[in-house]
C-alpha cells in the first residue's frame, strides 16, 4: 500500500481492495471456459457454475447495506449462461460500490443482524461484514481457479505468477 492508502479510512480501504480484488476475478472469470460450467470435481462438490454464483452473491446482499438486518432469503437462481454471469457479477460488484461509497465514514461501526446459521441471526459490525463478504468472495474465486485448472484452462496470474502466466 502507498503511503495515502496507509492513512486512509477503512472505507477508502474496503473500496481499494474490493476495486483490487475485482479486477482479478474478473480475469478468472473470463479465463474459465463456459462450456465447462457444469463440471465439479467431486460428487458433493458445487459445479463451476454454482461456485462462480456464490463469488457474485458475495455482492448481493444485503438489498442495503444500511439496513438493520440482512434478510434471509438466500440467492437469486443462477443465469444460464457463463457470460451472463459475468455480466451480472460486474453489475452487482458496481452497486456494491455505490452502495458503500454513499455510506458515511462511521456507518462501518453501526451493526447489522446477519444470518449465521439455519434459522439464526447474530449482530456484528457492518464493516466486518463488509470484509467477509470480500474475504468470502475471495475463497470461492480460489476454488473456481483449481476448478480452471481441472478443466485444462489457463490460471492467470492473483498475487503472483502462475504457471499459466509467469511475470
């Protein structure tokens, strides 16, 4: 991080990362081949495109990051096709930012309920959840990029090389 990045709020920070983490999943994205959607690795695996939905729902909810509770209506159902995945995950990753961006400095201390389990809400910290949403997207790209290497795609490169694309 650069000095300014440094000092700067931790909003201006959860949106330089998520800007950051954005653009490589992006390229995994589009690095995946879409005739390929279907293929998971194991009999109680999600499929890629299942996996792939769970990165964009990281972005969806809640309905309003403002609110007071997160409401527990679970995902949207997937598209059906790979590239309007795509789209709908650019689109949601763009509210997202709008959505925080028009959030005061001191909303990430309010609190938000959110789901923890079947039929259970906690109350916890609205900018940490806005970090575990980033965190969990995070992880399920991570799986989508073994799933891309198991169907013979290129892997591009997330914080370093990778043996599709050395630096």
């Amino acid at each position: 991080m650069t000095p300014q990045q440094q000092t700067a709020s931790e909003k201006e920070a959860h949106l330089y990362h998520r800007e950051r983490e954005h653009q490589t999943t992006l390229r995994v994205l589009r690095a995946y081949p879409p005739g390929k959607a279907s293929f998971k690795p194991h009999e109680t695996s999600m499929t890629a495109m299942e996996t792939a939905w769970m990165m964009v729902g990281m972005h969806l909810g809640p309905d309003d990051i403002m609110a007071a509770e997160m409401k527990m209506t679970g995902p949207p159902p997937a598209p059906k096709t790979w590239e309007e995945l795509i789209t709908t995950y650019e689109k949601a990753h763009a509210e997202l930012v709008r959505k925080v961006r028009a959030m005061p400095d001191d909303a990430l201390n309010g609190t938000i309920r959110v789901p923890v389990a079947k039929d259970r809400m906690e109350e916890h910290r609205r900018g940490d959840v806005l970090w575990y949403s980033l965190h969990g997207m995070i992880h399920h790209r991570g799986q989508l990029s073994v799933y891309l290497r198991m169907v013979g795609g290129k892997v591009p490169s997330i914080y370093g090389p990778s043996g599709d694309e050395p630096w």
